[in-house]
C-alpha cells in the first residue's frame, strides 16, 4: 500500500514543479520579446495578461498538487456540494485560481 501512495505523491510533486518552471521560461521569453519590441508602457498596461495569468495558472496548479500529494483522497463538502476524488481536485483549482484572478485584478 505505501509504494501505491509514494508515485502519485512524486507525479503531483513533478507537476508542480515543472509547471513552476514553464511559467518562470514563458515570462522570461515573453519579457524578452516584448521588452525590445514595444514601449515599457505597453508592458505596464498588459502586465497582468502577460504576467499575472501565467503566473495564477501554475501557482493554482502547484497549489492544488501539492495539496492532493498530501491527501490523495480529498473530498469537499461546502454549502450543500459534496465532491470527492478528482472532481475535488478540479473543484479546489478553479477556487484557486479564481481568487489569485480577482486579487491581480483588485491589486492592478
């Protein structure tokens, strides 16, 4: 039972950290090509396009990794939804994700 649990502990845990990876690579290539080619004001104003959402994505999914890497069985019963499984999983990204969504929002 415990080599049953220890691969899908190391898959979350890979996920997470080669999403991180991807993310920091696209805004450094996406600061690297806009950064020669527009005006510093272009990348002011879509910063949070460019930047923020790339960055909420992975920071959800690494989030949402690492938190089924240690509870493989997770389930969510709030306000009259009851999930289990991967269905919780899904459930918590997009919560994730939509709260770092409005906090760039609120913040930008």
């Amino acid at each position: 039972m415990a080599k049953t649990l220890r691969a899908p502990k190391a898959v979350y845990t890979g996920v997470a950290v080669v999403s991180l990876i991807a993310s920091i690579a696209l805004g450094w290539k996406s600061l690297r090509v806009l950064g020669g080619s527009q005006s510093p004001q272009a990348l002011v104003d879509h910063a949070p396009a460019l930047f923020g959402m790339p960055f909420a994505i992975t920071a959800a999914l690494t989030l949402v990794c690492c938190a089924r890497a240690l509870d493989p069985q997770a389930h969510i019963d709030f306000l009259g939804l009851r999930v289990r499984g991967a269905a919780a999983t899904i459930v918590c990204w997009i919560v994730v994700f939509a709260a770092l969504t409005i906090a760039i929002r609120a913040l930008w």
